[in-house]
C-alpha cells in the first residue's frame, strides 16, 4: 500500500500518466516495452505497474544480483540468469504460461538501450508457442504518457505481425529517440532474447 502510494507520487510528480492497462478478461500475456532509450523506463515502468496491481515476472543478467539492488528486482518480479549458461529459455517460459492460471512475462525486445539494429525475436514465439497475445506497452516521452496499446494475437506469419507492431510503435517517442531504430522491428530467427534487463 506504502509502495503503491510512492509510484503514485513519483508519477504524479514527473508530470506522467497513466493511459490504459491490461483487459480484465486477459490473465496471461507477453508484454513488450518500447521504445527502451533510458535507465529511467525502468522506473516510470515499474511505478506504472505497481500504480495497476500488474504482477510480471521478467529476466535480468545475474551480475546485478548484488546487494542493495537485488531486492528492487527480486521484489517487481525479476529473475536472475547467468548469461553464459547455455539455456533453452523460450520453452522454460513457456513451460511457466501453461502451469499457470495467471502470469504476465515482460521484456524489451530491443535488449540495449542503444541503437539496436534488429529486434529480439525470442518474445513472438514465446507467445505462439504458449498461445497467449502480445500486448505492445510503451513509454512515451513526448507526451509523458505510460501505456498499452493494443493486443496482438499472433497469426504465425511474423513478418504480417512484425509490421503490425512496427506501425504501433512508429509514433512513440524514446528519452533519448535517436536511439530508437524503427526499422530495426523486423523479423528474425534469433532467440536470444536476454541480453538485457527488461526495461519497461
């Protein structure tokens, strides 16, 4: 409730808001975040889930499981991963989707807050596999608004849903947006997904 309220503030005092949330009626779904420019999206992204009673779990590099920060991760749902372990993760995650009656995976695709020059694509067959939407979150720093934009159930075709989500995102403004590569929302077979934390 004390949390609650301090997300509340930090929102409310950065001259945010809030625009949208998960529909009701979706108790699982892989939420992506864009764009990700900044160190801040983690916090305004975090504030905004916390402010909606959103529980997520997302993946983080275990270098970071260090005393004091790894109680903020390990609190808003983060799970540490050592990177140079070699794991299927895609079917661990979706393994976690089918035992579960509710869960919320979250990640950025982009995995850098630099220019990234492809989109990681690990997040489209996690929800294929797993047979959950996609719901596409953003921060939008021109505005200030946190939110989500719609639902994407995935057909299959990836390129048709790559350029589904590209159009969504073609308009959001990043902290820092010349880091922003719009054209790096394509397809690709690269699974390796968790090159970063998930900032929201």
């Amino acid at each position: 409730m004390v949390l609650r309220w301090i997300c509340r503030m930090f929102i409310w005092l950065t001259g945010w808001k809030i625009d949208g949330n998960i529909p009701p009626h979706i108790k699982k779904c892989v939420i992506i975040g864009a764009p990700h420019t900044s160190s801040w999206d983690f916090p305004y992204g975090m504030a905004t889930l916390k402010i909606l009673k959103i529980d997520i779990k997302y993946l983080y590099k275990k270098e970071l499981h260090v005393f004091p920060v790894k109680f903020i991760f390990d609190a808003s749902g983060g799970i540490p991963i050592d990177r140079s372990v070699k794991g299927d993760w895609v079917n661990k995650i979706i393994e976690q989707f089918n035992s579960s009656d509710e869960f919320f995976f979250a990640l950025a695709p982009e995995a850098t807050r630099s220019d990234a020059t492809r989109w990681k694509g690990g997040f489209y067959y996690i929800a294929v596999g797993a047979k959950v939407p996609i719901l596409m979150a953003y921060l939008d720093y021109k505005t200030k608004t946190a939110g989500f934009g719609p639902l994407l159930y995935p057909t299959g075709d990836i390129d048709v849903d790559f350029k589904e989500i590209k159009s969504f995102y073609s308009s959001i403004i990043g902290k820092n947006d010349e880091q922003f590569n719009r054209d790096a929302i394509r397809a690709t077979s690269n699974l390796i997904i968790f090159g970063s934390l998930f900032y929201f």
